[in-house]
C-alpha cells in the first residue's frame, strides 16, 4: 500500500532541503501532466537539489536541479507552486514529490527504485 501526504506551506521549505541532502545523486525521473498531455523532462537522471524560491508576485516556485549525462547541472523550474505532496512506499520510503501549480500542472519527481536512506548509504 502507497500513501501520500500533504505538506503544509510552512513546512516546504524544511522538507525540500531535508529531501535534497537524503536523496542527492539518486536516479530520478521527472515528468509533467496537463490537460491530459503528458511530458517527460528528465529521465534517470542524478538529483542534485531541490529549491523553494519566491516569485516577485509572491508565489512559489521551485527548482529542481538534476544532472546530465555529462554532469552538467540540469534545472527545471515549476511556477506557482499551490499544493506539495510526498508519496511513501509501504516501508516508509520516499517514493516520489508531486507538485501542483496554480494552473492545473502537475509536475512528478519519482525514484527510479525506493529504498531507506540507511539501506543505501555508503552505494550512492
């Protein structure tokens, strides 16, 4: 059984750095959905960071840095940012981040396998 739970805004900024130290370098993919459209961004490709920034509107964005085959550092921004939710496997593992904007996208961070961090320190 997966479960998933909604981050509280006050608590976003804490938890995407938290997420970014425990899982940096992990394969990950990323993808976007639409309006029934779906694209891929990015596709095992190393994590780098997570960032929550501030728009000069007052909003939220945020910005995923993953890195290319050539290790150069790849970043991918999601605007307007509304709702953050974090999807655990049945072992408590972070499985995935799902991002919904204001506009309806929806933008999926997802592990390429899930694993505790303590399973796999030292591998990575």
């Amino acid at each position: 059984m997966n479960n998933s739970r909604i981050l509280a805004e006050k608590d976003w900024i804490s938890s995407l750095d938290e997420f970014s130290r425990k899982h940096k370098k992990w394969l990950v993919n990323l993808e976007t959905e639409r309006n029934n459209f779906h694209e891929t961004l990015g596709l095992s490709l190393p994590l780098d960071k997570i960032q929550l920034c501030s728009s000069p509107e007052g909003k939220y964005e945020v910005q995923i840095m993953l890195r290319n085959a050539r290790k150069a550092q790849t970043n991918y921004k999601i605007k307007n940012i509304k709702k953050l939710e974090i999807e655990k496997d049945m072992v408590g593992a972070d499985k995935a981040l799902h991002f919904t904007s204001e506009d309806g996208t929806k933008t999926t961070l997802k592990f390429q396998s899930t694993a505790l961090p303590e399973t796999v320190d030292g591998l990575i």
